[in-house]
C-alpha cells in the first residue's frame, strides 16, 4: 500500500470518528438535558473530547505525511504518537471535569430520576461506539498508526463509559418508577464511575504513546522476515549486525553485511543498494534503510568452519 493510500484511509477513518462523534454530542447532549441524566451529558462530554482527539489525529496525519526536510531527515513519522499524546491528555482532563461534576451533583442532592428516554440514547451510543472502535482499531493496525489506534480506543472506553452509565440510568429510572429516591443517584454515581474509566484509559494511552515516541528497536524475533530479505540477495555472505528501530509507523534499519574482499568497491555498493532497495520494497513499513558493506571474513566466528583459502570466496553472484 503506498503512502499516499495509507493517508487517505487513515484521514476518512479520522472523517468518520468526527462525523460520528458529533452526532453523538448532539443525540446524548439534548436528551441528557431533557431527561435530567448526568451520566448521560457526562457520556456527551466525553463524545465531544473524541472529536478534539480525531482532529488531534487527523493533524498528526498531515504532519506525518511531509516529506523528509533539512531539520527532519527521517520524515515526520514521530508526528503521529504526538497526536495520540495529545489525545491522552484531553481524555485525562475531560475525566477529572466530569468526575467533578458528578460529585457536585451528589452533594447538593438529586431530587428526581432521570426519563426513560435517556436509556434509548445510551444504547445507541453503545453500537455506534463499538462498531467505530472495531473499524478504527482494524485500520489502525493494518496501517501501523499509532494514533489511529490510540483513537480507536477511545471509541472502546466510550463503549465501556456507556455501558456504565446504561446501569446508573436505568438504576434511577427504575428508581423513579417505584418511588425510590436513593436509587435516584445511581446516575450521577454512574457519571463518576464513567470518569474513573476514561482518566484509567487516558492514563495506559499516554503511557504507551510516550513509549512510542522513543526510538524503539524491534526484536530479534520481529526482524526475522528482515534477516530473510537480506540473505536472499546476491553477494550477501553474512550479515553482521542488523538494528532495526521504530520512528513512528515507520521502521528505519541499519544493518553491516559482509561481500566477497576480492570485488570492486563499486560491486560491493550495488550489493548494499539492493539490499536497501530489496528491503523498502518487500517491507511497507521499512522508510529507510542505511547498509555498511564489509570484507569478509572466513575467520571470524560466525563461520569459524569455512574454507579461508581466498580462493573460495563467491563471486558477487552466489
């Protein structure tokens, strides 16, 4: 998939959670107010923190999508887990707001139940929510993008805050219909447990997207398929060292291989750049690869057992 394919599922999936989530400001916002629900304008609340957070991706996308520059020679592939940071923390705050709110609510007592309209919204906001969720985290990892999976999650805790407040409303409501006033804060009772959740989520996204904006170096066991590529090329007699590390959704590798001491220094360069050519082309997520061509050597320990008659050095065809 080219770059440019990536962006523009990536920036629709962004469309759709604005869209999406707009829609649901709108639906649970009105009717929490018309019902009286906390819980459901606290779960209003939080829709409306993910369209600031798909906008914070959608400008992680852009940014993501420049082309390398003098002051950003690996490209801007980092811009995207910022974004996912920047969403983290619009979730942590929007929590501790509505956490606040709920527990004001409680203190100067609630005198009604919430209407059963208010149970209507929150279904609905329940499947909406997890059909974008299960959308989004599947572009996302198809994409490798950070952000839209970190975006993805969101729609996951709006799901879980939903649910929560589902039992709250329909506590108090059931509360309303028997003339029970303590059943009456079950609402904004849901409302704080709704906040718990979404400052947890906010707290374990941050966590991770801080994580992946450090140079991260993949494992000998994720750069197997890139071990494989290299050997499979001619002139490549052993390869070295090999250090593959994540920038963004990008991986940039940098890799030593060893070429027959007896070729041109001209040959030994068109092994490297068909390793690196090699390597882009099979690998969608490898942007960048530095190659550092070696003589070989029959003695050193990675082939202790082979022939060191110099004349059984390859050609720079095997």
């Amino acid at each position: 998939m080219s770059e440019d394919q990536r962006f523009k599922k990536a920036e629709f999936a962004a469309w759709v959670g604005i869209i999406g989530n707009l829609i649901l400001v709108i639906v649970k916002g009105s009717i929490g107010l018309i019902s009286n629900s906390k819980a459901l304008i606290a779960d209003a609340v939080h829709s409306a923190s993910d369209i600031a957070g798909s906008f914070a991706v959608l400008i992680g996308l852009k940014a993501a999508k420049l082309p390398p520059d003098k002051d950003h020679p690996y490209g801007h592939g980092k811009a995207e887990p910022i974004a996912a940071i920047i969403v983290s923390i619009l979730l942590i705050l929007v929590s501790i707001e509505v956490g606040i709110s709920a527990v004001k609510s409680i203190y100067s007592g609630v005198e009604s139940a919430p209407k059963f309209m208010a149970i209507y919204a929150i279904v609905f906001s329940i499947v909406v929510k997890e059909a974008m969720f299960q959308y989004k985290y599947r572009l996302g990892k198809k994409l490798s993008s950070q952000a839209l999976i970190a975006n993805a999650w969101e729609h996951r805790s709006d799901v879980f805050s939903s649910l929560a407040a589902l039992i709250g409303i329909g506590g108090a409501v059931i509360g309303g219909h028997f003339e029970i006033p303590w059943m009456y804060y079950l609402d904004p009772i849901a409302g704080i447990f709704v906040a718990v959740l979404v400052f947890i989520m906010g707290y374990r996204l941050i966590k991770e997207s801080i994580h992946n904006t450090m140079d991260h170096v993949l494992h000998q066991e994720d750069t197997e398929d890139l071990h494989k590529t290299i050997e499979s090329v001619p002139g490549v007699l052993a390869i070295n060292e090999l250090r593959a590390r994540e920038h963004g959704h990008y991986v940039i590798v940098d890799v030593k291989i060893s070429v027959n001491p007896k070729i041109s220094v001209l040959d030994g360069h068109k092994i490297g750049k068909m390793v690196k050519k090699r390597l882009i082309k099979q690998h969608t997520n490898v942007s960048d690869v530095f190659v550092h061509v070696n003589p070989y050597d029959p003695g050193y320990p990675y082939k202790n057992n082979v022939d060191s008659d110099s004349n059984g050095f390859p050609s720079i065809l095997h």
